[in-house]
C-alpha cells in the first residue's frame, strides 16, 4: 500500500529543531533537562513534542537493541527485482515485506532493482528460511541478491536537522 501523509503540516523553529537534536540521541532526556538546553520551560517543550508527534514529524519512539545481545548474528542487505514495476506487484512485495518481523528496513527504490532491504536472523538456516520465503517462493520476486554484512559501523543514525 502507497505510504501517504495525511497527517497536518507544521512548520519548525529554531526551538523545534533544537528539541529533535536532543530527542534523537536520547529520547529519554527529561523535558526539564532539554527545556534548559534550549531555553524553554518544561511545559513548553512539552507542548511542542506533543505537538511535533500530532503532526507526525516524530513518528514513534524506539528502543535501538543490540542485535548480538539478542542473538540475531546475521545481518543481510538484500536487493530485491520483481518481476514487473506494476502497482498490484509492488504492493503485494510491499505487504509481505512489511509483514515480515525480520525485515528491519525496507526501501522502494529506483536504479534498476526494486527493494532493498535489510533482514536480521540469528544464523543461516534462519536466514535461507527467511529468503525462501520471502522470495524463492514469491512469484512477484525475479530475482534477488544477499549482501551478508561482517560488521556493524554504525545503525540507528540521527537525520541531520540544520
């Protein structure tokens, strides 16, 4: 299903800005502590999060977990090509990736393939059941390509906000 932002437009000040900086490293910090870095009270960085998550501008708060902590020990990028770019295609990859809990990230892209996606697993039987699955057995799926990762350098990144 197309992604699509119902949700209202709001612009960003200085103050807004300042405040996702802070939220995006630690989400956690009290209002008060932010409140004195940018020199607000609590009660108005309060009002503007709450008013910055209406607008959908904070989409969900999260917990970024060590994947080796849960024994998920194979992290693979994986270059999708369907069979045809057709909008019941797409959307039916869409749906099975979406509803797929070892996809991590899915991007629809362009440049000659159609999805890139990264998928957790805890070992290489998980992950061939995991790619059976999702594409061997997809007749939307023309092919596919396993990039297995050797290391994490850096995951849960802050979007730079000028």
């Amino acid at each position: 299903m197309p992604r699509t932002n119902l949700r209202k437009t709001r612009a960003l000040d200085d103050f807004d800005r300042a405040i996702l900086r802070i939220l995006q490293r630690d989400n956690k910090t009290p209002q008060r502590a932010i409140g004195e870095r940018v020199n607000l009270s609590a009660a108005a960085v309060q009002r503007r999060i709450a008013a910055m998550e209406e607008a959908g501008i904070i989409e969900r708060n999260v917990a970024i977990v060590d994947a080796a902590a849960l024994r998920m020990t194979i992290t693979a990028i994986v270059e999708v090509q369907l069979t045809d770019e057709r909008l019941p295609t797409v959307d039916k990859a869409r749906a099975v990736f979406l509803g797929a809990p070892e996809v991590q990230q899915c991007y629809y892209v362009t440049g000659g393939i159609s999805f890139v996606l990264v998928i957790v697993s805890p070992d290489m039987v998980a992950y061939e059941a995991t790619i059976r699955r999702l594409f061997t057995h997809n007749d939307a799926v023309a092919s596919f390509r396993s990039l297995i990762a050797l290391d994490r350098i850096k995951t849960g990144a802050e979007i730079v906000i000028a």
